[in-house]
C-alpha cells in the first residue's frame, strides 16, 4: 500500500481516527523500513514487544503497530511489556536482529489542543467526533517530518534463540465440549478438561 492507504486501513481496522494508532503505524513502518523487511505474513518471521500498559490512553498506538507490522495478537507475535509508553521493539527473528522506535512528544502539544482531543475530554466517543476534526488531528502526527514524531534507535543484534512455533491441535473438553488447544487441557481424573471446567487457575 502506498501513501496514505495503509493509514486508511488501520483507522478501519482500528475502527476509528487517532492520533495514537496513526502514531503507532509510523513507528511500525519505520522499524519494517530500518530493519529492511516486509510486514511479516507468518509467526515466524518477526515478533513485536510493545511497551504499552492496561488501561491508560493512546493504547490505540498498539493497533496502528499491528496492522503496519503484521505481528498480532492472533499470530502470538506479539507481547506487552507493560510500562505505559508508546514504543516498540521489532525483532526480526530471521536474522537475529531488532530496533527500537519511540513516539516524541515534539507535536503533543498540537494534539492536545485538536478540537478532536478537547471533545474527546469532555466524554465524547471518538465515533461521534466530526470526521474533519478528526483527520485534523491524525494529520498532525501523520504529516510532520519523521525525526519531529519518532525517535528510532540503531539496529542491533537480539538472540532470538529457539523457535519451537505453534503446537497443532484440538481437542474438546470432556464436560463442555468445546474446543480446546491441547496444551491447555487439564487432567481430571480419566478426563481432559479446559481449564474453566478443570477447576484449575491456570
């Protein structure tokens, strides 16, 4: 995709306009873009540690990240450290090799006074939010030279190690009977159970 298409498709995907997820598919380019590779297709081809927490703003930048890198949820090529900050390590694992990328506070200022964010801060939902107001305000990091927004670090060696990639396989719980990754039955008595029904906490 070229231009501004793929921020098209992450707003779609993400399913509405920010700042944060616009933020997040110029950080995931830029880290495809320095480490030479393409956005990964399978499990085995990068994986994404994102530094984001839980329940704070501009978790929306972890969207913009997984549609601009491929790694996803879905794929487990992809993990939260969990420090509350807008960046990532991609890690390609082919290689042994992986950048750093962070958002700069450079243009905060400007969305902070958006008519977008000052709506969005007396309780308005993003969806209700005018289309125009919206786009006035992903723009701002969208538009500004890349060293004013991110901050990427060099290239480095990552030891990726030992990749043993995804256990196949399902089986249906013994008392529910629905379908459950193998790994994740329980034993209970003569019977398999998924973790719910098993009893267990984990």
């Amino acid at each position: 995709m070229a231009g501004k298409e793929i921020l098209v498709k992450a707003f779609e995907f993400h399913g509405h306009i920010c700042w944060a997820s616009c933020a997040g598919v110029r950080a995931g380019l830029a880290a495809l873009r320095e480490l030479g590779v393409a956005r990964a297709g399978s499990s085995g081809e990068l994986h994404c540690i994102l530094e984001i927490g839980d329940n704070h703003g501009a978790q929306c930048f972890a969207d913009g990240v997984q549609y601009a890198t491929g790694c996803t949820l879905g794929k487990g090529n992809i993990e939260k450290a969990g420090w509350g900050k807008l960046a990532l390590t991609l890690i390609d694992k082919q290689e042994n090799r992986a950048i750093r990328v962070s958002y700069k506070p450079g243009r905060h200022r400007q969305i902070a006074a958006s008519a977008f964010m000052r709506k969005r801060g007396q309780g308005i939902p993003p969806t209700r939010i005018p289309e125009k107001e919206a786009w006035g305000m992903a723009d701002i990091v969208w538009e500004a030279p890349e060293d004013e927004v991110l901050a990427a670090g060099p290239v480095f060696d990552y030891d990726w190690g030992e990749d043993f990639g995804e256990i196949m396989g399902l089986a249906p719980c013994s008392n529910c009977g629905e379908l459950v990754a193998i790994p994740y039955l329980r034993v209970v008595g003569k019977s398999h159970m998924c973790t719910p029904c098993s009893g267990y906490e984990r």
